[in-house]
C-alpha cells in the first residue's frame, strides 16, 4: 500500500533491503504531531483560497484530528512499511475519509512538508531547552547566594591560585547557561519562518497563501525563497550546535564534581540519589551521572559532526542524504533535555562542604599574589622585585611546613625588612578573596552583585 501511494512511476515491488534502507518511518514517527499539525493549517489554506471545497477541508481535519487522537492513544501504532510518517499519515487519512484525503497532498511535496516538521520540532525542542536552561540558572543562582562567602582555593592548571568564593564559582556556570540560553533563543528568531508551501523546490501553480499557514503554525512568516528552504538544514544544526555547546559547559561542570567529590577534596557530596554503588565493593559510592553527562557530551558533538557531514556535499534542492538529518537531533535533544532536568537537581541537592573547602584554601599559600600587590603598593617596589621576594617568603614558608598565611610578622620580617605590621591581616584567605573587588570579581560584595543582577536579568526573561 504505502509503495503504492509513494510512487507512479515506479512498478515492481521494492526489493526488501531498499525498504530497510529508504523507510524513515521507524524514526520520522516522532514528528505525528508536527505532521498532522502542519496538514490541518496546510488544508485550511487550501480551503481558504478556494483551491479545495470548505467541506474536504472539514473531512480533512475531523480526519486528521482522529488520527491524532488514535495515535496519542495507541490505537494507530506506526509500524506499517510506510515510506516515511508523512506517507503513512496520509495514507490512514485516505483509508478513513477516501478521496477528500487524496486532495490534501495539492500545492505542497514531501519537502517542504519534512522541512516544516522537522523545524516546527526544532522550535518547540528550543523553547523546551530554554525553560530547562532558566531553571538551571535560578538553582544556580540559589547555591551561590548561599555560598557567597564560602571560601574555595580558585585553580589554574588545577593547582591552587587564588582564594575565592564558591557562590562566585557557581556564577561562572550561570554566566555560561546564560549565554547557552541566549544561543538557543536567538537560533529561535532566526528560524522562525514557514516552509510550507514551497512545494518540490521551485514553488508552485496553486494561488496558495503561505502567511495564512505561516499565522496558523505560530510562524513570524513565511520563509523569503522555497529553493533555500527545501535544501538546507542549517536551523537543524543550529539547535546540535547549541546543544553541544551547552552540554560542554555541563561536561566542565560534570569534571569539576567529579573531582571535588573524591576523597582527596570532597568538596561536594552528591546526594545519595545522584550517585551509584559498585558491584563488587561495598564502599563504594560513584559519581555516574556526571559521569554519564561528561560522556553524553562526547556523542552529541558527534552529532554535530554528522550532520555537517552529511549536508557539506549536496547540490541543491533535496537530496535523499537529508532524510539522515533526524536522528542524531532528536537523540542529541533527548540527550539534552534529560540532562538539563538531572543537572538542576543534582546541583540543588549536592551538599557543598564548606568546611573542606576552607581547609583546602590553606593549601598553596594563596594570598602569596596579595602579598605581591601589598610590596608594591607599600613599598613602592616594582612587580617583578616584589614577585621574587614572595617567592622567597614562600620558600621559607613551606621549610616551616606552614602556608603563607600562617607566618607571623617576625617570620616575613627575617625574609624581607619592607613587609610591616599591615600585611598579616592581608595574607588571610577571607581577606584575600574580599580584596578582589575589581568588576566581575570574586569579593562577596561583588558575588552579590553578580547575583542581584542576573536575578535582575532571569525576571526579564
Ligand atoms: N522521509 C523523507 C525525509 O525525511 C521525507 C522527504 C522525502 N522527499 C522526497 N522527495 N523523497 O527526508
């Protein structure tokens, strides 16, 4: 039946392996909805230009709406060897309404009718993405209020740098789901046209209206030229682009927890429900789901890749190499959605030992640049000078086995006669942290500020 429907021209029956091959029906079944969606507005139109009768518009979208209705219920279970979800929709409309359902296919191909599926589920998958981001960013935002003043050695290279505040860090990811949220919203605007009634490629005869559709799908309008429409995937890409990029800043995120809840930091304690046990040794309890989301990311670049991949060599308009452009965006969506909900409860659950890190901020004498800044600013010395004579003070410090913040005046005094009184309160981690007070900086005052304003900036989303 569906070979029939698929095609006039061609008369034997498809050889069982060109089926398996060319059907795209096993995967393209997760557009129903858009599909049947798109029909109504596209049967609509044609009713509205007068192009078919108002009353095969009506069997068109009672039929229609049934099927959806069968298919949400189970009823209608896709499976046939239709060709693809489009063929095998219009194929149960025609068997349930007859030849008004026949009409629905004027003035569109299956071209325009996948590249309106296709990026009416890439528009709703971004708005879905864009809400999970905004729920990221305020649990986020929570942790950090809430350790503003929790100090937390800051890293390079992951050695100990400077002295920070874990709220602060925690800003640094909702700055970078921000920007992750603002991709998203911007691909969203860019693509936001309609492809239906570009027909094959080159637009068609019918005195079609493509606003009435574009109004009727949530559309800003229809897309400027049919040939660009029906070739390209780039809105596709988009979102694996997007995705990608979001699930790298995750994956950093994933690393970091990884590492602070091991034993040698244990910065961080998942909650019971976000971390798995070993088989075999009964102690143990394993960071999988950082794990996992690290991992996920290495696929959806693959994704990625693919898709570009497959796009990079095709003439233009379609080419059935397209037909390859669903699955990796509906499992890098997948991906991404399900990641996006255990990330936000993960990070709200995980206990931040405030404790552990404090302790960890007396490792690697990190008020040494503080010490630095105060030789130059006291003792009028230039940086480099006042850069070796830390250096020194360091060297002294760790014969004692102390951290720098631990010597007392007369210790620094032995090493360089220019350090006074004033330094000792300076060379206190608290302090040191609260010093960087510079824009964007890591002071608590600054953190908070940081807080109030993309608090500031979620409202207005
Ligand atoms: N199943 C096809 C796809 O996903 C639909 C478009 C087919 N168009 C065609 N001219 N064969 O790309």
């Amino acid at each position: 039946m569906a070979k029939k429907m698929a095609s006039a021209r061609i008369s034997t029956a498809s050889s069982q392996l060109l089926t398996e091959l060319n059907n795209s029906l096993p995967f393209d079944k997760a557009l129903y909805a858009e599909d049947i969606e798109g029909s109504r507005a596209h049967a609509f139109m044609l009713g509205e230009q007068g192009i078919i009768s108002k009353e095969d518009v009506a069997a068109i979208d009672a039929g229609l709406a049934q099927i959806k209705e069968d298919i949400d219920a189970g009823k209608i279970t896709l499976d046939g060897d239709d060709e693809d979800i489009h063929m095998a929709i219009e194929r149960h409309l025609t068997e349930r309404i007859g030849d008004a359902g026949k009409r629905l296919h004027t003035a569109r191909s299956r071209n325009d009718q996948v590249a309106l599926d296709f990026r009416m589920y890439v528009q709703r998958n971004t708005l879905l993405i864009g809400e999970l981001l905004l729920e990221n960013i305020k649990t986020f935002i929570d942790v950090a209020e809430k350790n503003a003043e929790t100090l937390l050695p800051g890293m390079t290279h992951l050695q100990h740098a400077q002295p920070i505040n874990f709220g602060y860090h925690m800003m640094a990811y909702a700055s970078m789901f921000k920007r992750d949220y603002e991709r998203f919203m911007s691909s969203y605007e860019r693509n936001n046209f309609s492809p239906i009634g570009c027909a094959a490629l080159a637009g068609t005869p019918h005195p079609i209206n493509r606003k009435i559709t574009a109004e009727k799908l949530g559309f800003d309008a229809p897309t400027l030229n049919c040939l660009d429409t029906v070739s390209d995937r780039d809105f596709a890409l988009e979102i694996l682009f997007n995705i990608s990029t979001m699930m790298m800043h995750m994956s950093r995120l994933s690393e970091e927890l990884i590492i602070w809840s091991t034993s040698e930091f244990g910065f961080v304690t998942l909650s019971d429900r976000h971390a798995t046990g070993s088989s075999i040794m009964p102690q143990k309890k394993n960071p999988d789901i950082p794990e996992l989301l690290r991992g996920k990311t290495g696929r959806v670049n693959g994704n990625l890749i693919s898709l570009l991949t497959v796009m990079k060599g095709l003439s233009l308009a379609y080419n059935k190499d397209m037909q390859e452009d669903k699955e990796g965006v509906f499992d890098s969506v997948r991906t991404a959605v399900l990641s996006l909900q255990v990330m936000n409860e993960m990070i709200a659950e995980m206990r931040v030992n405030v404790e552990k890190m404090d302790k960890a901020c007396m490792i690697g004498h990190l008020s040494a640049t503080d010490l630095a800044d105060y030789l130059v600013r006291k003792a009028g010395l230039p940086f480099r000078d006042a850069y070796h004579i830390v250096g020194n003070v360091v060297n002294f410090a760790e014969e004692k086995g102390l951290d720098i913040s631990e010597l007392t005046l007369e210790d620094l005094q032995s090493v360089d006669t220019r350090i006074a009184e004033d330094v000792v309160a300076l060379l206190d981690n608290r302090a040191s942290m609260n010093a960087r007070k510079s824009e964007g900086g890591t002071a608590t005052e600054r953190t908070l500020e940081q807080i109030e304003s993309m608090k500031g900036w979620l409202e207005a989303q």
